[in-house]
C-alpha cells in the first residue's frame, strides 16, 4: 500500500497557488475537498485546520484573529519559497500522472491474459502459426506497457514520499 503524502504539503500548495494575499480555514478546505472528493467536510476540516497551525510554528505561515474572531492566515517572507516539499509538480499533473499510472496498470493486465490465452492457442496445430505471431507481439506489448507502470509508479512514489 502506498503511504498517502502529506497534508501538509497539499495545503500549503493550495495556499500558495490560490491564496497568496491570505485565507481563512474554510477556503483551503473548500480547495482540499476538492482534491480529496472522499473526506467529508468534517475530516477535511480538521486536516486542514491542524495543518495550517503546523505550517504556523513552522514559521511558514502567519495567523492573526480579524475582526469577526477568525483566525486569517497569510505567507510569511521565509516560508514556502525556501520549502523543499513544494518543489514539486501541481496537484493537477500528479492527478494526471495518477490516471495514466492506473491505465497502463489496466492495460498491462488485459494485454498479459490475451498473451496467455494466445500461448494456449499456440497448442493448436491449426492455429499454431497465426497464434505464434499474435503472441510475440502481445509479449512485447505486455513488457512495454510493464515498463510505462513500472516508471510512473516510481515516479508517484517520490511524490507520495515527500513531507
């Protein structure tokens, strides 16, 4: 199973990216479900919430109460240029690389079970000839669409590991 990766790093990416003059909790948690369709409001909440007043003590944020009593946040000077975690591609290409990630995965498999059910055909004397050829090119096929998962999912994998 792969370990998820941080929250910290999703929130300070939607901080960066959409909120550079400053936000409130409920706007990052507007963009994190987003991301994260499956947590309901409250999980996402508290993701959020515990997130942005890690990055505070961090120093990478800096909250101060407005005048309704709401905790405001903004990015201090020091923050998340200097931060290792945020170089890194955007949620949108991650998602992208996620979803290719998964059709090859996909792919690879049906393409393995067509080379199997060829090498059984292969037993037939009527159809040694044409299942033969159909099989060498379904092999290839398979290693090739292997080796495309095999690449993305290292990929993914140094994302997911990132703090």
């Amino acid at each position: 199973m792969v370990r998820a990766k941080s929250v910290s790093v999703d929130v300070m990416q939607i901080v960066t990216t959409y909120f550079q003059d400053g936000c409130y909790v409920s706007q990052v948690v507007e963009k994190y479900k987003e991301i994260y369709p499956e947590l309901t409001q409250k999980q996402a909440r508290v993701k959020v919430d515990k997130s942005l007043r890690f990055q505070e003590k961090k120093g990478y944020l800096q909250s101060t109460l407005d005048e309704g009593e709401k905790r405001r946040y903004t990015i201090t000077s020091s923050g998340p240029a200097t931060s290792p975690a945020l170089n890194r591609p955007s949620q949108q290409t991650i998602d992208k690389l996620r979803q290719q990630c998964k059709q090859f995965k996909i792919d690879a498999m049906t393409t393995h079970i067509e080379w199997q059910y060829l090498k059984e055909l292969q037993k037939n004397p009527e159809l040694n000839v044409e299942a033969d050829a159909l099989a060498k090119e379904a092999e290839v096929k398979t290693m090739e669409l292997t080796g495309k998962y095999s690449a993305l999912e290292k990929i993914l994998g140094k994302f997911n590991s990132c703090v």
